[in-house]
C-alpha cells in the first residue's frame, strides 16, 4: 500500500464516494427502467416502443453529464476543486431523489438532464483535484483507486435492488439522496488544491481553442472519450436487456433478481480493470493500453451477446466485457490531466472525458434505432467492434505522456 500522507487519503477517499454515488446513480435507472416506463406508459406501450424511450432518456442525461462536465470543468478551474464538488454532488443527489416523485417519462427525462449537470461537473473536479495531491509515481494507483467506484457504485445499487420488488423502484432513487451528506465532510475536511491556488483565475477554456498543443489534446483525448463512454455505456446499458430477453418465461421479480445478480458478476470485472488498466499504462504506456482494451472489451462483448443463452452465461462472460469496457476509465483518470495545465486542468478534462457525451448521446440514439431494428444481441454484436476500430484509430493519433510529468504551461 503507498504511503500517503492523511491529507492525500481524505482527499481520495471524498472524490471516490462522489464517484461512487456517481455510477450508483446511473445503475439505479438502468436497474429500474422496464418496471419504471412499464408503470408510466402501460406494458403494451413499453412493449412497443420500450427500447426507444429508454434511449431517449439515456440520450438527455448523457446531454445535461456532457454540459454539467464542461460548465463545471471551468468552474472548478474558476473558483477551485472543493467547492466545485459540493456544488455537483448537491446537484445530483438532489435530482436523484427528485426522479421518485415522477409520474410521466417525460418528467423522468427532464429530471435525468438535471441529474447529468452534477455527475459530470463532480468528475472533472474530482479527477483534476486527485491528480494535482498525488506525486508522479503515486497518479498510477490513486486513478485506480478512484476509479474503483466504476465497480462498486453499481454493487451497491444492486444489493439496494435486491430486497426490493420490481413494483418499488421508487425508493431505489430515493437512497440517492444520501450522498448530499458527503458535503458537509469536504466542506469540513477538505483542502483546495496548492496547484490550482497558485494559478487560480488566470485562464479559461478559451485558451485551450486558441493554443494549438492543448486544443489538438482536447480534440484527441475528446475522441477517445466518445469511443469509450460509448461502448461501456453500451455493456453496462443494454445488459439489463439481455437478462429480460434471456429470462421472458420467469415472474418479474426473478427477472429483477437476475438483473442484480448478473451485476454483481459484471462489476468484479470492473474492478479487476479499473486496477489493471492504470499500470498497464505505466508497464506499455497509454497508447497501447488504450489500443489493447478497445479491441478485447469489443470482442468479448460481442461474443456475450451472441453466444449467451441463459442467465448464467451471463454471469461468467459480462465481467470479461466489462473488464475491459469500464475498465479502461481508470485509465482517463491518469491520461486526461496529464495533458493540460494546472489552470486548465478540470476544463480540459471535463470537456475530454464528459464532452464526449455529447457525441456519445447521438451514437446511443443511433445504437436504439439499431437494437429496435436487429434485436439488442445483435444490435450489440454490430456496434461494439465498430466502436473499438474508431476507439484504436484515435489513440494511434494520441501523444504518449508516459514517464512525462504534469504539464504547467
């Protein structure tokens, strides 16, 4: 275990909990979303038009995280780390609850975009602040840490699913309320960042556009955050679609149990990625780990949809899916500040890793058509390698920042 200071632990362990109850948000609506529209709009709407409204959901949350990363990634540039992170986390724990008391999908939507304005704003604060505590050698496995929560916020948002019936999915956004909690500790707790201090104020996004080294890492790392969001959201998505297809002859509470069960095997192997992939990076360096994790997350995936037949296959081929799909976010954590400045750290990397949604939101739009289309197996089995082969092409263009350290100018 590296030897950190008290200060660099409180620091890691605050942005890791926001993250945590960042990708718990998102399970919960991927966990609930048949039994939720199936009450909202009737069994025979859903049945007909179920996929496409899904999509349509999915489509504005991705917007408002796509916004909420580049609004709040200036933000946190602007007027510092710490209270950007309050900000974010009160945003969405407050909308997260808020999606309880909805009783249209429309209203369902409109609350998701508002969802999204925190969990992307929360991200971009929270990688910049994490990486500007820990020295060189340690950004390895702090970013593998931190993006632990990948793996443990949909854990958790399964085990809350399972006591529950499918009827109650009501009370699942309402546990979302309870990360406003974690403000109180950084407001207590938590120092602002000594980089950001010493440079706060001074710079803003215009100065990425007009600066051709950090404009040219924005476009490359924006690339390669389009590819990835897209094919992990596209696993961690429509997997809860491959357990309804697989279990239509089971009552809806087996179905929802599954669903659960299926996501506690899919996230052991996010945690195995989202700890491998950081020192991959260190061992081949970044380019080749981005490579190697596009083409496997795309042949496994693939593979799963095709050749799973029952529940149980599920089980033993998602957490290789997600291995490498999730998995290659830890290794954003430690690529994307590493390509900008101190003072345009947050917005670099939120508009990097959080911009891309919003191309991701038209890819997704795109992949519903698809799977409404040819079926969500094969729907999956078209658009996963496509992605990877877009994913491999933008990292051959990404400069290698291995062994370099942070950029201050």
């Amino acid at each position: 275990m590296p030897k950190w200071t008290r200060e660099q632990w409180l620091v890691l362990v605050v942005a890791w909990l926001g993250w945590v109850f960042d990708i718990m948000d998102t399970a919960i609506f991927n966990l609930t979303k048949k039994p939720m529209l199936t009450e909202l709009i009737g069994k025979s709407q859903y049945d007909a038009r179920g996929p496409q409204i899904e999509t349509t959901i999915l489509y504005l949350f991705l917007i408002g995280w796509s916004i909420g990363g580049i609004l709040f990634g200036f933000m946190a540039d602007r007027f510092g780390r710490t209270r950007t992170l309050q900000v974010t986390i009160l945003i969405y724990a407050i909308f997260t609850g808020i999606t309880a008391l909805c009783s249209t999908w429309p209203q369902v939507a409109a609350v998701r975009f508002l969802t999204g304005l925190g969990i992307g704003g929360e991200w971009a604060a929270g990688a910049a602040l994490v990486s500007e505590t820990f020295r060189e050698t340690s950004r390895a496995p702090s970013a593998a840490f931190l993006q632990s929560a990948a793996a443990v916020g949909p854990v958790l948002a399964a085990l809350a699913n399972l006591p529950l019936h499918s009827a109650d999915w009501r009370y699942l956004f309402l546990i979302g309320v309870i990360p406003a909690l974690l403000v109180m500790l950084i407001r207590k707790f938590v120092k602002e960042s000594g980089s950001w201090t010493q440079s706060a104020g001074l710079h803003s996004l215009r100065e990425i556009l007009a600066n051709r080294r950090w404009r040219t890492n924005a476009i490359i790392a924006f690339a390669l955050g389009t590819v990835a969001i897209s094919a992990s959201t596209t696993v961690s998505f429509w997997t809860p679609n491959l357990v309804d297809l697989l279990g239509k002859n089971l009552d809806a509470d087996s179905v929802k149990n599954w669903k659960s069960y299926v996501t506690f095997a899919m996230h052991v192997g996010t945690l195995l990625g989202v700890f491998i992939m950081p020192f991959l990076c260190e061992a081949v360096g970044r380019k080749r780990a981005f490579m190697l994790f596009f083409a496997l997350s795309a042949l496994v995936m693939a593979f799963a949809a095709a050749a799973a037949h029952t529940e149980t296959a599920l089980l033993f081929l998602m957490p290789l899916a997600s291995l490498f799909a999730i998995g290659i976010s830890a290794g954003f954590v430690l690529y994307f500040p590493e390509l900008f400045p101190t003072a345009l750290r947050a917005t670099g990397a939120g508009l990097a890793y959080n911009g891309g949604r919003i191309a991701t939101a038209g890819i997704l739009a795109a992949s519903g058509a698809l799977m409404n289309a040819v079926g969500v197996p094969a729907g999956i089995s078209i658009s996963m390698p496509a992605l990877a082969l877009l994913g491999i092409l933008a990292a051959a263009f990404a400069p290698e920042t291995k062994g370099k350290p942070l950029p201050e100018a």
